[in-house]
C-alpha cells in the first residue's frame, strides 16, 4: 500500500504542472480597479451568544466598506432579539445599522421589516435556506459564504456551535460541507475559531467541494475579520476568487500583525488541488512507524510547533511537524501542500509559512467521537495515535 501511494504521490507532483495552472500569487501593485466581477457575499452571522454585540460592529464595517458591484447579505441573529435578513447599504455611521431589512422566508420562518422570528442558525436547513434565497434574489458573477460564529473545529465534530436562544449546540462540519458542495459557491470562509483544520479540509474535500476554503488554524479574536479594510483591497483587485482569498488574508495581517494577546492566523486552501491519496499514504507510514517517526516529537508532547492546546486536544502544525519528521517523501508531500495553500499568514511565522493544523485527540474525552469523523475512518490518521506508545 505505501508503495502504491508513493508513485501515486509521485505522478500527481510530476504531472500537476501539466494540467493545472497556478493560482497567481499577487502582489499588491498588481492589482488594478475593476474587471467587471460582481459579487455577492452572504454572511451566516451566529451571533445568538456571547458575540451578539460584535455583529452589530461587524455590519457597521461593512456598510462602511461596501462599493458598487458587491452585494452583501447578511443573516443576523443575536441573543434575545430574534434575527432578520439584511441588504447592506453604503453608510459612513460606525454607530448605527442604516441597511436594509429585507422581506423572505427561509425553513418556515418568515422576515420582513420589524419582523424578527427565532432561528436556530444550527440547523443545516436554515443554512441552504439562506443560500438559496440569495442566490435566487441576487444573482452575481461570484459567490461567496461567510460563517460568522463561534466554533471550535472537530471536536464532537462540531463546526459552529452556541445558539443560545434555540438551545442548540453544534452544526457538523460534514453538515456545512454537503450543504455548500451542490450550490456553485466559489469562496467559503469562517470567521470563527480554528476551523483550518486537515479534518475540517477532509469534510469538504469529501463532500465534493471544489473552491476557496479560507479560515484559521489559531483562535479568532472577538473582532474578527475587519470588513471595512477587507472590502476596500477586494473593490481594489481583480475581483477573482483568488483576489477574495488574498484581500481576506493581507486585511487580516494588517489588523493583528501586533495583536498582543495570543497567536492568530488565516489561510486559504484551494481544494482541486487537496491531494487526499498522498495524505493516505503518509498516515499509513505514520502507523508503522509512530514512535521513530519524529512526527511526535516526544512523549511529553511539547512539539515541534503547535497552535492551540486543549484539554480536549492539541492542533499541531502539520507542515513544520512534517518537515521535522522522518518520512522519506516529505518533500514531494511538502510541494502538495504548498500548492494547495494559496495564501497563508501567521502572526508569528509571517507570510512564509503553510499553515493548517491536525489534532491529537489521543489520551482526550472525545477521542472516540473523533474516530468516527471522515478522517479518521479514510486513513490511518487515528491508527496512528493508537500505535504511538504514548
């Protein structure tokens, strides 16, 4: 089987340059004004929790930020206040939402001006709902999903989670994914907690997604994205897909390039070119040779390099973990990677680096409900943990 996978792994490297064209890596004067993309970009803001008063910040940036040729549509829902459906409109009041409340109806639930019903943004119904109404009422050259919310990427394979005034508590990943896969979104983004996951990736690849999957490895401070810098570098580009990814990540940087609470990251992956064979391959090596093979630092766990460190987890850095390992075609899975991740920042690596997280759930409470995410039960990934000795 390793053999299999390496001259798999091997043809698809060699090859790649072929059939595929890279995505064009952009420097910021490279940009010109406009080359008739419109756009429309559909926020699924979960704010029924402890965020509720960020989405009102969040809407002021981008009603401040908004230009011709994009519209922006937002599902709010905040704590005790129900939620509704807005238009954002150009409005230079940071103090006010002066956008417009909009009339539809989504999964049963009907909103219109001074209307504004319950909702359990955890319901994947609710989900496709929201992307199907926009998509019918605001027709555009492009589309993107953002997901507002909290999150915390796969444990309990949860994707988003805490709608409060539902009661609810998670939403899947593989629920997100199978809903966006079918409905021709070329940018999905979270704008929420460690969501750049390779479990997370694994869903939508699965799922038979095929564009821009842009979200965080780390934590997401309470401000999130900043909308208003964020749309001023998309009017300011080509408007493409890629443009979307790289003006989400250079705003990014610039918001926390000196954020002094915690590490931060965003990077955007593209899936054509997730090569989920070579991961295979590589997680096969792992279990045979899980104590020697330098992935795992040592039995105390202070790896290499990790993200964030959870009772319930740890989210390793997968590539630095690789390039200090021993497996012997960790170049050729290296150059998969680097291909697959268009763009990428980190607060403390910079720009040079590629970033998505895996997670040790071995030793946690939840480790028999990672075993049962797509991950785990398509590769040796957790058979792995099961033959580390520690």
């Amino acid at each position: 089987m390793i053999k299999k996978g390496l001259l798999f792994l091997i043809f698809f490297v060699l090859t790649s340059c072929m059939f595929f064209r890279e995505p064009q890596k952009l420097l910021p004067g490279s940009f010109t004004k406009d080359n008739g993309n419109t756009w429309t970009i559909m926020v699924y803001m979960n704010g029924d929790n402890s965020l509720s008063d960020y989405t009102v910040l969040d809407i002021n940036e981008m009603e401040k930020g908004i230009y011709d040729g994009v519209n922006i549509i937002v599902l709010q829902d905040r704590k005790n206040m129900g939620a509704r459906i807005l238009k954002i409109k150009k409005d230079e009041n940071i103090y006010f939402i002066n956008s417009v409340e909009l009339t539809a109806s989504i999964n049963g639930k009907n909103f219109a001006p001074g209307v504004y019903p319950e909702i359990d943004m955890l319901d994947k119904n609710n989900l496709s709902g929201f992307i199907d109404y926009c998509k019918l009422n605001f027709p555009s050259d492009k589309y993107a999903l953002i997901i507002w919310s909290h999150s915390d990427g796969w444990r309990s394979y949860k994707g988003i989670n805490s709608d409060e005034d539902s009661g609810s508590n998670l939403m899947k990943n593989s629920d997100i994914a199978s809903v966006v896969a079918p409905r021709g979104i070329s940018v999905v983004a979270f704008d929420s907690c460690l969501q750049g996951t390779l479990e997370n990736i694994w869903e939508f690849k699965k799922a038979g997604y095929n564009g821009f999957l842009i979200a965080s490895p780390n934590n997401v401070p309470g401000t999130g994205w900043d909308y208003n810098d964020f749309l001023e570098r998309l009017e300011n580009s080509y408007k493409r897909e890629f443009d979307f990814a790289y003006s989400a990540i250079i705003s990014y940087s610039n918001t926390y390039k000196n954020y002094p609470y915690r590490r931060v990251s965003l990077s955007a992956y593209y899936l054509p070119y997730f090569d989920t064979e070579s991961f295979k391959a590589f997680f096969t090596y792992l279990k045979n040779n899980a104590n020697s093979s330098g992935f795992f630092n040592d039995s105390l766990h202070s790896y290499w390099d990790t993200y964030e460190v959870w009772p319930l987890g740890k989210h390793i850095d997968f590539y630095t973990s690789l390039l200090n390992s021993n497996y012997p075609y960790k170049n050729l899975l290296a150059s998969v990677i680097s291909r697959f991740i268009v763009y990428s920042w980190d607060s403390v690596k910079g720009n040079s680096y590629s970033g998505f997280s895996i997670v040790d759930a071995k030793g946690t409470g939840y480790y028999a409900t990672y075993k049962i995410i797509n991950l785990a039960v398509d590769t040796d990934w957790d058979n792995a943990l099961d033959a580390r000795s520690w």
